[in-house]
C-alpha cells in the first residue's frame, strides 16, 4: 500500500492486486460492497491517515478508481470543516466506486515507449497520449477493446509499468508531448 498528500485536505492510497489478496479479499467483494469491505477500507484509510497526519473528522468522501489488471487507487477528500468544533468524532463517509477505462504506464527510458508503440500498433491500438513527468515517460492508453486489454497490460508490463498517478496529477503537473495519436507518430518516426 502506498499513501501520499495530495492537498491539505485529500490524500491518494494506491492498494496493488497483491496488496488486495494479502488482505483477503478479492475486486468482486469490492463492487459487491460488503461489510467486509468496508471495514477493510475504513481500517486502510485510518493507516494512511495516520501515516500522514491527515485528521479524518467531518464530511470525508471517499472515491475508488480500479485499474484493471493493476488495483485501486482511492482518493480521501476532507469537506472544509465548517463548525464540527464540537462534535469532533462525527465523521460521514461518502463512498463512490468507478472503473478507470484507461491504462497508463511508466517508463524510464524513451527507448522503451518506442518498442512498446510497435508492438501496440501491431494489436491495433492506436488512441494514445505521450506524457513526460519527473523525467520518466507515461503512456496513457485509451478504448482498448475486451478482447485485447489483458494483452496490452501484459506487453506495456514487458517495457514499463504501472504507474499510480492519476489523470489530473499528469494533467496538472506532467507535460504532454503527443497527444491522442502517440503511437501512431513514434513508430511513423522511430522504425524498428
């Protein structure tokens, strides 16, 4: 499990496949929202807290993203506290479960991102976004279809690997170098 501060008042967990099996449980009981579940992640979210000094009181939303074939990512966001002076225990917890539709990869080396774009255009994968953030490479990879997703994670796995930061922070603070077409322009510029 990895937890960092995202602002003063949200913070970002990143829980592995394999954080989730140490733990027992599975990303179906997730979606089934049991009460095993949520105790798990009211006890998960307490770690993290804890870890970085963030105070869990008031309105507290809860927002977790799958990325398949690779975990959640779970966002705790802290409403402004308005006047919980007083009641300094009460906490509401809103909880919201999406899937993240998109795969973004990590790599150290430009050279990688080039292999992996002509392995990608031979599956016929072609909507894509090249970014660069704290000097490594993120190819953020869009619309595969069902019938290849679980071999496009296997051959970006080959060359980089998955990265935890979410679309806004590379947004926000990466620097987009191609956007929408990136395969297509890395292997139409750099040949095998």
């Amino acid at each position: 499990m990895k937890s960092e501060r995202l602002t003063n008042n949200k913070i970002k967990i990143f829980l592995t496949l394999d954080d989730l099996m140490d733990r027992g449980i599975t990303k179906e009981e997730i979606v089934g929202n049991s009460l095993k579940v949520h105790k798990l992640f009211q006890a998960m979210v307490e770690e993290a807290c804890e870890s970085l000094n963030f105070i869990m009181s008031g309105s507290i939303a809860i927002e977790i993203f799958s990325l398949p074939a690779q975990g959640l990512i779970i966002i705790v966001t802290k409403e402004e506290e308005e006047d919980f002076a007083e009641e300094e225990d009460f906490v509401n917890l809103q909880v919201k479960f999406d899937e993240s539709p998109h795969i973004l990869y990590a790599f150290d080396e430009f050279e990688d991102v080039i292999q992996l774009s002509h392995q990608l255009l031979n599956q016929g994968v072609f909507l894509s976004t090249l970014y660069v953030y704290n000097e490594r490479y993120y190819l953020l990879i869009e619309n595969v279809s069902e019938e290849i997703y679980h071999k496009v994670i296997s051959l970006a796995a080959e060359y980089g690997y998955a990265s935890t930061l979410t679309l806004y922070r590379m947004g926000e603070y990466g620097a987009c170098i191609l956007e929408k077409e990136a395969i297509q322009v890395l292997t139409s510029y750099f040949h095998l």
